[in-house]
C-alpha cells in the first residue's frame, strides 16, 4: 500500500492529496467489502488516500502541543490504515467515522511519547488528563480573563485538584534536546554552551601514565621487600580492605606492635625507593 509521504512544505502535501477523490458512501461501502473478502490491496489503498486529508484535519487540533505538523500527520496516516485494516463494512456507518479513533490514538500516542523520556501518562485517566487539562484551563481563562485555579480546572473535568496540579508539573518539566538550536535561524546549539567541568583529556593521559609508572616503580620495590614486609604492604596500605594488625600478628605468631614496627619500616623502604611517594608514605605514618 503506497501512501503519499508527508514531505516538503504541508501545503505541497495537501496539493497532493487532494487530488484523491472523496468517496461516496456506495464506493466505500464496495471497497471495504472488496478488502475484507479477497484483501485487495489496491481498494485498501483508495481507502486511505480518499481520507488522508481528514487526516490533516485532525492533526491540526494537537498542534498546539509543540511538535511538528508533519509528524502528527504521519502517526496520523499510520492510525488511518490501522483502522483500514479493521473496517467492518457491514456496521452500516462510515469509514472516517470509525477511522477517527485509531487516528487520534496514534497522534495522541505520538505526543505522550515525545514529550518527555518520564512518562506522563501511566494509566488511561493520566493519559485523557494530559490532553484535556490545556483545553479546559483556555476555556475558563476565556470565561474569566484570569488562570484559573486547581480546583476550577478539577471540577471542570471531574477529578480532583491534585491530580491537576501532578499533571500540571509534570507538562511544565518539558524535555529539551542539547542539539536543538539556540534560535531558530542559527547554527549554534545548547550543547556549544554546556560547560564540562572534568578533567580535560590531555590532563587525563597524563594522570594515566603517571599511575601507570607508579605502579610499575610499587612493584619494583616491593620485591626488594622482605616477605613478611611485602606482606604487610599489600595487606595493609594497598588493600581495599586492609588486614589489622593484630590479624597480622596472629599470623606470623608476633605481637600487634611488632607488626607496627615492621610496617613502618616497610614503608620506609618504600619512600626511599620511590621518592614521588615520600610526601604520601609521611602522612600514612603520621
């Protein structure tokens, strides 16, 4: 089924598809029976085209909500060859008539679902709020010439004010892309304006390879340490849950100040064989 695409300017689609003829209700009638009994796809498809602009129609009551026209269109037309697919022919009303639904479905679908990455609606309450609540808050403004309050807006739809004032804050918190552009003939982004405050990559390679030559010098010099040294430093200053002392005492059968003396010897070592740890070695010992 070859529908036209939602191209270019919505004029020059409108141009095109208007060409199609509206059907008469004998037509329809013909077609859909020629659908549902042999699936004949080229009656589906006259279906379609014979409604497309319906289609426009309604996508034009949802452009208020700050997405593209065209877009809607598009959900729109896919929300018209759903419905196509399902016609009952023999239910004795129009096609449109039953089309609308599945067209506002996938619009409304569409909307809620670009909205925001939270969910703004997660139950079929939430979901008509969301659509209801910018109509009936123009509609008493009309009315008033003033916002209305919570409470008006709730005994308008018939829920109750904190579900308007949930809702109302979760429309408010819009998403917005970094790659939006800042105005709309410019070139320049959101994303040009974020500041990172991290470290820059050039600072970055040179703590890496810093790391990497202190590693490599802590395992030269902790082969010039006794076992029982090696031991302690691994256990006790590398590890990241060290041993205590006493623990390290009761393995090697000595008391937990002997342990103490021997790290600290150990750690001197350390700082003779590695000058760049000197200032650190001195502040775990103190």
């Amino acid at each position: 089924m070859e529908v036209p695409a939602v191209t270019g300017t919505l004029d020059l689609y409108m141009n095109e598809i208007n060409r199609f003829p509206i059907l008469t209700a004998e037509e329809e009638f013909r077609l859909a029976v020629q659908l549902a009994k042999n699936n004949d796809m080229e009656a589906a498809e006259k279906l379609v085209v014979s409604n497309l602009r319906f289609v426009v129609k309604i996508a034009h009551e949802y452009r208020n909500y700050g997405l593209k026209l065209a877009d809607l269109v598009q959900e729109g037309n896919i929300g018209l060859m759903h419905a196509v697919k399902k016609f009952d022919p023999y239910k004795g009303y129009r096609l449109i008539s039953y089309a609308v639904w599945w067209i506002r479905a996938y619009i409304q679908n569409y909307i809620i679902k670009s909205w925001s990455l939270v969910k703004i609606g997660t139950t079929q309450a939430q979901r008509k709020l969301f659509f209801k609540l910018s109509q009936a808050r123009k509609k008493l403004e009309g009315l008033s010439e003033k916002r209305p309050e919570f409470a008006e807006i709730a005994a308008t739809l018939g829920v109750r004010p904190e579900e308007i004032e949930e809702m109302d804050i979760r429309m408010s918190g819009r998403d917005l892309s970094l790659d939006t552009q800042v105005v709309d003939d410019g070139e320049s982004t959101h994303l040009d304006y974020l500041m990172y405050e991290g470290e820059d990559q050039e600072m970055a390679l040179i703590r890496k390879e810093e790391m990497a030559l202190v590693q490599h010098n802590i395992a030269g010099a902790l082969a010039k340490l006794s076992e029982k040294e090696s031991f302690i430093i691994r256990n006790r200053v590398m590890a990241d849950n060290p041993l205590t002392l006493q623990a390290i005492g009761d393995r090697y059968r000595i008391t937990r100040e002997r342990a103490r003396q021997i790290e600290k010897q150990a750690l001197r070592k350390l700082g003779l064989a590695i000058p760049a740890l000197g200032e650190e070695i001195k502040l775990i010992e103190g």
